[in-house]
C-alpha cells in the first residue's frame, strides 16, 4: 500500500527497539578427512554432505548405476563406516575430505582443508592413529578456538599401560580433544563386506567411533543443548566393542581421561565424558567436554552477535547496548539449564572493568568487556549415602 503522505489521520511505523538479539552459533556441523570407499571421487575436495544417501550417491555408488550395489565400491572404509556412523546417530550436516590414501602427507593436507570452513564444530579422522595427525587435529581445534577434536583409538591393545599417562598409543594432554576407546563392531553395508561375512559368519567387521561419536554430540545438541554432556548413551549401528573394559581398568583409564566405550544391556555405550586432560593437572577447568564445548558456543556466539558494534561511538550508551544484548542472551542460556544459580544474577555477570577501559585504551579505540559464567559441569560420580535406622526415620 503506497504512503499517503498529505492524508489525515494515524501512520504505522516499525522500528527495532532495544539492543540487537545475540543468536546462538551452530555447534554440531563436522568435518571428516580419509580415504572414501571410492577413492576416486572428489579427491582432496572440501565437500558438504548432509545426509546418508547423498554419500552413498557421492563417495559408493557408480553414477550410471546408482541403484546396483554390484557398481561402484564394494569395501567400505574407516571413512566410510564414520560418515554413515555419523548420520545413524543424529548427525544432519558434515563436510568431507576424500584423500588420495591415508599417508600422513595426504591426511595433513585434508586437515588443512578443513580449516578453511568456520562453520565446521567437531573434526575426525576416522581411524587414522599417527601421532603427528592427533597433533594435527588438536592443533587446529586450539588454533581455532571454534572446534573441538574426536580422536579414535588404536585396534585393541594387549597393555593398557600403552593408553594411560605416558604411554606409547595416548595422545598429548588437550582440551581441545577427547580420546575414545576401543573401536566397535559395525554391521558390513557394501557387497563384498557382507559377501565374505556370508562365507565366513565368525568375521567381524571393527569400525573406529569417532563418526558415530560425532553424531552423538549432534544429537545430544539438539535435543538437549551443547552444555549436555555427549555420554551414558548408545551408540546406534553399533552391534559391539572391540575390547570388552572392566570397572576396574575403566577407574584407571578413566583416571587418565580415555574414554571408554563399554559393552551395556542396551549395547555399546559411551561411558566417558572427559577432555585429554589427566587428572593430575592443576587447572581442571576445562575437565569435561561440555564444558569446553559451552564455553566456546558462547564465546563465538558472542563474537559473531556484537558484530554490530564495532565502530559505533565508544560512549555509555553502547555499554549499555552491549550489557542488554549480552544478558539477553546468557538468560537464555541459562535457562536451558547450562549455567548453574537460582537466579541469573548467580548464574552469570556482564561488566565493562574500569582498569581496562581508561581514556588511553578508548583512545585506541579498545573496548573491553568482562563476561563471567557459572557452568554447571557433569554429574560424573553420584555418591548414595545410606545410613541403617535403629528409631522411626520420622524421629531422626
């Protein structure tokens, strides 16, 4: 309808009132880099996938034929088995590296690629246990400061000893990475896999889970929230573990901030919920994964939503816009139920300190605000206290 301008009477404008709305980031997007069970297509090319049948269509089967599984690839691979994986437990979004071979020299190359898309939140290599590749992954996690790393285990191991502390097989201590253990066992999916457990039923097929971890986190960040420690839950497609771990060598590992996988009624389950931290470093803040993961949604979040005030005139009126957005904000992430207090005032705090905020730093045309959040890390052990009665328990 045009705007009569000379007309009598009463006119509607829309305006934004307030301070600009803070969205939360993306945080379940990952990026996977291996050999695909065609190698041949689309090699060391960042490719988005956002569902099963479309790497199915991309990385198996032969374009002229995409409905014989007699065409195309007829062995899956770690790759493979982690994207499907990822896709069974409640992944929707992922990018892929399809590399030459699984030489650390190619791999390196595809963790490069990875770097280049910001939107990606969780970073594998499924099944590739180099060293220099685990420093590779959790390089670019704390170099980015905007994902996090799944690190896969070696095949099972004799000594345990190798997993812990100094051992031979365990990555380098990182909060920017967790590490899992043992593989799984997954059911074959291309011909000739399911061919030779046909000729040979006693066949097991492991599969490394950083993919089907992956898609766990996914999927405990959309039902629950990212602040929702990705563990105690099945690994779907999962049939069984490679390594069948005790309590009493899971307290040890544990200990040591391996992950394990354990055989459950319900069938493998995530049993760990822990950074490459050890238990003997001084400073455990970031212990847990979902605490590392909470910490970066919001500080990316908040780098992403304050975008707006960047060269806006540096006075009080902007304080107080940015203290508005902020705490609109991290209400709502504490609502979810991440940060820990009965009122948001205990919960979290906004403040612009005066120390760093003086006439010389505005001069330089510095801004600094202070942000304080009261996370409310997993409940990992819970301790029952049970007393025997020798009066009414009304009398105690």
């Amino acid at each position: 309808m045009a705007t009569l301008l000379n007309l009598p009477g009463v006119r509607i404008q829309e305006v934004r009132l307030g301070a600009p709305p803070i969205a939360g980031v993306g945080t379940s997007t990952a990026g996977f880099v291996g050999q695909a069970p065609d190698s041949t297509r689309f090699q060391n090319v960042l490719r988005q996938v956002t569902s099963a049948d479309q790497f199915f269509a991309d990385y198996i089967r032969d374009p002229a034929a995409p409905d014989d599984e007699t065409k195309g690839a007829q062995t899956n691979t770690n790759l493979g088995n982690a994207v499907l994986g990822f896709f069974k437990n409640g992944g929707t979004e992922c990018f892929v590296v399809n590399t030459v071979d699984e030489t650390q020299g190619q791999i390196q190359k595809g963790i490069d690629l990875l770097a280049t898309r910001e939107e990606i939140d969780i970073i594998a290599a499924p099944g590739i246990i180099i060293p220099a590749i685990y420093d590779a992954l959790r390089d670019q996690a704390a170099g980015t400061s905007n994902r996090f790393a799944i690190l896969d285990p070696p095949p099972a191991v004799t000594n345990l000893a190798d997993l812990q502390k100094g051992g031979t097989l365990r990555p380098k201590d990182s909060i920017w990475a967790a590490f899992y253990y043992p593989r799984i066992q997954v059911a074959p999916v291309l011909k000739k896999d399911k061919d030779d457990l046909a000729a040979d039923p006693t066949k097991k097929l492991f599969a490394p889970p950083s993919g089907h971890i992956a898609g766990l986190y996914a999927d405990t960040d959309g039902k629950r929230g990212v602040h929702k420690a990705p563990a105690n839950a099945p690994l779907l497609g999962a049939q069984a573990v490679e390594h069948l771990i005790t309590d009493s060598q899971q307290d040890v590992l544990n200990n040591d901030s391996v992950n394990i996988i354990r055989s459950f009624s319900e069938g493998p389950v995530v049993f760990g919920a822990r950074t490459l931290l050890v238990n003997d470093t001084a400073d455990k803040t970031f212990r847990y994964i979902s605490v590392r993961r909470l910490a970066t949604f919001i500080e990316q979040s908040l780098r992403i939503g304050l975008r707006f005030a960047v060269f806006e005139p540096n006075n009080l009126a902007l304080r107080q816009t940015i203290t508005r957005s902020v705490r609109g904000f991290l209400d709502g992430v504490w609502r979810d139920g991440a940060l820990f207090g009965a009122t948001a005032d205990e919960a979290y705090y906004v403040r612009f300190p005066d120390p760093f905020n003086t006439d010389t730093e505005r001069a330089l045309g510095k801004l600094t605000l202070e942000v304080g959040i009261r996370v409310a890390p997993p409940a990992e052990f819970i301790i029952i206290r049970i007393g025997l009665l020798d009066r009414p328990a009304n009398a105690v």
